[in-house]
C-alpha cells in the first residue's frame, strides 16, 4: 500500500488523462478521477483526504460539459475551505475562466499585452472595436482550443458578421478585443511553467489558425477524440525555442504564478517585428507534445508528477487560493 497521498483529479475530458495518470502512478501516487459535469455538493461534508489536482478547461463546454466550469467554481471553494490543498486552485482557475483578469494580472505585474477591451452585447461590441486603432481580433472571454479567434481589419467587416445570428458569442456572451500583433514570424512561443520552475518554451506555427492545444490527442482526427479541433501533423507545427529561465520575460511569468497562485502554466506570447514581446494567455490546465518532450528531454506530465512528489516528501498540507 503506498505511503503517498492519493490524488484527485478533477477533470471532464478524459483524452487528456493518460500522460499524467501515467505519471502518477509511476511516482507511487493513488489516483482518484473525479468526474465534473453534474454532481451533489454537501458543503458541511468533509472532502476525501489528499492532494486535488485542477484539471478544468474552459473549453469544457465544447465537450458537452456545459456546467463544469460553474461546478468546478463551488467544489474548488468548497475543497479550499476544508485546507485541502489544491494545485490550481480557485484563484487561478478564476484567472484561466477569464481573458479580462488575466489582463488585469498582467498590467498588474508590468508584463506588455494587447490593448484589450470586454464587451456584451452588439452595439458595444462595436464601440469597442472602434477604441482599437488598426486591425483586431475578437475571442472568447471563457477561451479554449482558440475557438472564436478571428481577425479583422475593419469595424464594418465585424458589423456585417454581428448580424449573423449564428455569431459565436461564447458560453456567456462575453467577447474579448484585441489588438492584433502581427507576429514577427507565423508563431507564438508558449512558456511551461510548473511549480515555479521554468521548463521549456516552445514556438506553435499559426499557418493554420489559433486552435493550438498542443496535447496530443489534440493532433488526430476530431472523429477519433473529439477534443482540440487540430489535425495536424504535429512536428512542423511544434518546435523547442530559444528561451531561458534567466529571460526577464519568462522571470517575470515566474513571479506572476507565485503571486496569483498558479502552480501549473503555459503562457503565451507574439513577438512583434520590432522583437515587442505582447503576453495574451495564460493556461493553467496546460498539456504537453511528444514532439516537445522528445526534442528536450523534459516530459511535462512527469515533472507535475515530480512537483506533487516533492510537496508529498515536504508535508504540504497548505491551500493555494
């Protein structure tokens, strides 16, 4: 019988569980899946001893799974209100539900980002687009998979496609506008961070779109998963960049996770022609690419493993909000 505490992942897309249940089990680690759809909540109840890991993506409802983001809401207060300790907890899963506050977080920690406006509703959606000079791009408040990503060089363009009445407004109708940053290079890098501890970064090729999960049951046909909409071949579309711990970029990731208790991230940034570097995404439930793992040497699942090993061997009993 292991001497380790049993893990709890709270989930709803069962394709993404094999990497890290591997991971987990190889370390010694029980592992209890909990499945977050529907479900009874008796806050007066104790939850199950253990360490809760977050596994909740916004993209959930895509899935079918339209109440586990408000679900996963109360269990995470719930869980944080008994100590349990959770890795991702509530702060930051609040944080990853919302491209507004991840804005707010990083103005707060001095990180250059997109001029970026929310709206709700046509008309001010509009006259938000109209605060933006030059081209822009609407997406989803609650993103995920880069689904309603699109980029317009005028007002009148994102007018004619608003009376559209299977305009996608999202699962609540709040719509994020950006100002576009043409990328240097048809790229963005992506920075992977667990437990304060910088892994990798990598670049994902736009050529094809925004829809850039990196999980590689993201990689094959929707027909065989169902989940991230990709279906590429995954070594041109992935490749290891040129990014160091010691980066100020990437310094300043690091205190930001620290601050914002987020224990498990993959940040996203465009450079600019101009070597501008414009943070717009912060992923916590992150995944990982063989492609990545096989190029650094660094298997992202496992180093989770090796953080919860190590908060284990330490006693943390500690709740991160």
């Amino acid at each position: 019988m292991s001497s380790l505490p049993t893990v709890h992942i709270i989930y709803e897309n069962p394709a993404w569980l094999p990497p890290l249940t591997e991971a987990l089990e190889s370390e010694g680690f029980p592992v209890n899946l909990v499945p977050i759809d529907s479900g009874l909540l008796d806050p007066a109840a104790p939850p199950p001893q253990g360490l809760w890991l977050n596994r909740i993506s916004p993209s959930s409802h895509t899935r079918g799974h339209d109440f586990s983001v408000p679900l996963t809401r109360e269990l995470l207060a719930w869980l944080q209100a008994h100590g349990r300790r959770v890795i991702n907890g509530l702060n930051a899963f609040e944080l990853e539900m919302s491209k507004l506050r991840q804005e707010i977080a990083l103005s707060k920690h001095g990180i250059l980002s997109p001029r970026t406006l929310l709206a709700v509703g046509n008309q001010q959606i509009l006259e938000a687009a109209r605060r933006i000079e030059g081209p822009f791009i609407t997406k989803h408040n609650q993103g995920g998979k880069g689904l309603g990503i699109k980029l317009y060089y005028s007002v009148d363009q994102l007018e004619y496609d608003l009376k559209d009445p299977d305009f996608d407004l999202g699962p609540d109708g709040k719509i994020i506008l950006q100002s576009y940053i043409e990328p240097k290079h048809d790229r963005i890098t992506r920075v992977e961070i667990v437990g304060g501890k910088f892994l990798y970064a990598m670049h994902s090729s736009t050529n094809d779109g925004f829809e850039l999960c990196p999980s590689d049951a993201c990689q094959v046909p929707r027909s065989d998963f169902g989940n991230c909409p990709a279906e590429l071949d995954q070594g041109p579309k992935f490749s290891v960049a040129d990014l160091s711990e010691d980066d100020p970029l990437v310094q300043s990731y690091l205190r930001l996770c620290a601050v914002e208790g987020i224990e498990v991230a993959g940040i996203e940034f465009v450079t600019d022609a101009r070597g501008r570097r414009y943070t717009y995404d912060i992923n916590g439930t992150t995944n990982y690419s063989s492609a990545l793992a096989d190029a650094t040497g660094v298997e992202g699942m496992v180093e989770v493993a090796r953080y919860l090993r190590s908060m284990a061997a330490c006693g943390s009993t500690g709740k991160v909000a």
